[in-house]
C-alpha cells in the first residue's frame, strides 16, 4: 500500500470519526453533573449541621454539674454491708471510708428519736423457741426457776459426755533415700539431666 | 453556633458554585472530544454518548484537581478511553452470552454506495481494532479534531518523541493490515 492509499485511510478515518453528538447530549450531562452537584451541595450542610451539634454536644458535656464527693458518701453508705461480712473482710481489703460528720450526726439523732418512740425495743424470737422462752420467762419471774442453776448444765448432759479414746499415732517411718535401690532413671548416681 | 455554620454553608456553597460554573466551560470546551474518542471504541452513538456522560460525572467528582484546562482535557481523553474500553468488553461478553448473530459494527451509513461504504468501513475499523492499545489511541486522537503531534503528547501524557514514533508504527502496522 502506497503512502498516498495510507492517507486517504487517514482521510477516511478522520471522515469516520467527525460524528457529531445528539444535541441533548450536552443537556444529558450537565443533569448528570447537577446530580452529582447537588449530592456534593448537600454535603457541606449536613457537615455544618452534624458539626453544631457535636459542639452543642460536648458543649453539654463540659458544662454538667460534676457529683459531689458527699454525694458519692451518701450513696455507699446507703448500701451497708453486714456486720458478719465486714468480719470476714480480707485483711488487704481497703478500709472503708470514715463517713461524713452531718450523715453520722443524722443518722444517730434518727436512731434516738426511733428509741424515744419505742422505749422497750423489739426483740425478735424464732417462732419455734418462742413458747420456751415465754415459760423460762413466767418461771423466772415467780421464782419456780432458779436463775443460777441455768448457768451450770444438766447433771445427765454431763455424763452422756464420754471420755474420748486415746489416739495412738504410729511413728512415722521414712525410706531410705539411697538412689541406687529407687530404680529413678538417675539410679546410677547421675541426675537424670544430660549435660 | 447557627450562623457561623450557616456562614460556613454558604462559603462552601459558593465555591461550589464556581466550580460549577467552571466545569460548565470545561464541558462546552471538551464534550466533543470525549464523544469521539468514546465513538472511535464503542462505534454506536449511544454507547458513546453514555461512556462521554459517565466520564464527565467522574471529572466533575474530580474536578478540583484537574482545573488546569490541559490537564483536565488528557485526563477526560484517557479516561474516556478507558471507560469506552471497558464498556465494549462488557458488550462483547453480554453477545456471547445471549449468543446473539448481532457484531459491534459502526452505525449504519445510508447513502447511494450503502453496500461499498460499509465494506471499506468495517475493514478500516477492524484494522484500527487489531491495533495495540496505544498505538490505537495516537492514530484515533490524531484523526479527531486534527489533533498536532504537540496536542497528542500532552492529552496521552507522553513525550512527543514517543508519539511521532507511535504514529509511524501504527501507520505501518495499519498498512500491513489493509493490504
């Protein structure tokens, strides 16, 4: 093919390729384009409006009254635990906090006015020991119950306790560590160990 | 709080504006461009309007880097030529898929000479097809819009020493196989 031939294909490809678009693809792309324009618009907004309200936020958060220790004392004291736990307590347990002066001062002027209300206080019984007690009560107080002889047990209690038999402790016998007689993988003096 | 995010907003706003207004000259500058380099791959109007279209959304999510009129013009060709690219693959796929007699064939060119017209046609596209990928696109972009060796080096990316060496190779290659 000559060099002359070769352009004229050169001429007829330029030919080929000098097509025209539709007129409405200009139109079709700038309503792309606003598209994505409009999307990338409505960022800016949504970042000014998330970005108010994280300021708003921590705003908020800086400004929220802080509790007070007092009022952390009162909450653990509220929570008291009891008096057979606290015995039981680890010795590295922490000790607690010593309560605040005014909560001790309330709580012992409420304690005082229950006991002005209540002279006799209250003593809770088993429902099972209660008819016993309500006769030791009636026998002591007319004199059919010595009080002394409560203190000292009752005269076949004390002789249904019998002597403990003696215990006999074998002495203890340790082998012999001679390593020879163990049979141990280190039977031959050696440690067992390679060096 | 409001008011400095509205004043935010709306600096924001206004530069997306003129970014807008900008990419609106890039397009009347280069809509054409795209088109033909998309055209000279898919050869079916449609398609190529619908490859142009879909390279100029991604410009324009790009646009703030690529404001400088050359730069945006190479990065428009190449891209474009890249989606048309992928977009006749995709084609292809699909018409073997479905089996279809129908062949990717450049618009029909109605005319007096219909039967020679579309002979010389499909043998000159089928050349330009059976070229390498850059060789393709230096001998397309030099046919459209007379595009200088200059202009070709700058929208390829490449030296102007490379392009004239391109051209002469596609030519040849182009000749051997129109023979």
């Amino acid at each position: 093919m000559s060099d002359d031939h070769m352009d004229d294909v050169l001429k007829g490809l330029e030919a080929a390729l000098a097509v025209e678009p539709s007129p409405e693809f200009a139109a079709r792309v700038r309503a792309r384009v606003s598209k994505e324009s409009a999307r990338r618009r409505a960022w800016p907004a949504w970042a000014a409006v998330g970005l108010a309200t994280a300021a708003v936020v921590v705003l908020t958060v800086a400004a929220w009254p802080r509790r007070s220790p007092i009022a952390a004392q009162v909450t653990a004291t509220r929570t008291p635990e009891p008096a057979a736990s606290s015995s039981r307590m680890s010795p590295i347990a922490a000790p607690a906090p010593a309560p605040d002066r005014q909560i001790v001062k309330a709580a012992t002027s409420r304690i005082a006015r229950a006991l002005r209300q209540h002279p006799a206080p209250e003593v809770l019984v088993p429902p099972g020991q209660a008819e016993a007690l309500r006769t030791l009560l009636a026998g002591l107080s007319d004199g059919t119950i010595d009080p002394g002889s409560l203190a000292t047990p009752p005269p076949d209690a004390a002789a249904a306790l019998a002597p403990a038999p003696e215990i006999v402790i074998p002495p203890i016998v340790i082998p012999s560590m001679d390593a020879r007689t163990a049979g141990t993988p280190g039977g031959d003096g050696s440690t067992g160990i390679r060096d | 709080m409001n008011e400095i995010a509205d004043r935010l907003a709306g600096v924001l706003v206004t530069a997306e504006d003129d970014l807008a207004r900008e990419f609106e000259a890039r397009l009347a500058d280069s809509a054409k461009l795209a088109f033909r380099v998309a055209y000279s791959v898919v050869r079916q109007r449609q398609d190529a309007e619908d490859v142009a279209q879909e390279a100029f959304a991604r410009a324009y999510r790009r646009f703030r880097q690529l404001r400088d009129r050359q730069a945006f013009r190479a990065w428009l060709v190449r891209m474009t030529w890249r989606l048309a690219l992928d977009h006749r693959r995709a084609a292809k796929r699909r018409l073997t898929r479905e089996d279809a007699s129908v062949q990717l064939r450049p618009d029909v060119v109605h005319g007096e000479s219909v039967a020679i017209e579309q002979e010389r046609s499909a043998r000159l596209w089928a050349a330009i097809d059976a070229l390498p990928d850059r060789l393709r696109l230096v001998i397309v972009l030099g046919a459209i819009e007379g595009h200088s060796i200059h202009d070709i080096a700058a929208l390829v990316g490449a030296p102007e020493g490379t392009i004239k060496s391109r051209l002469f190779d596609a030519r040849e290659k182009l000749k051997e196989l129109l023979q």
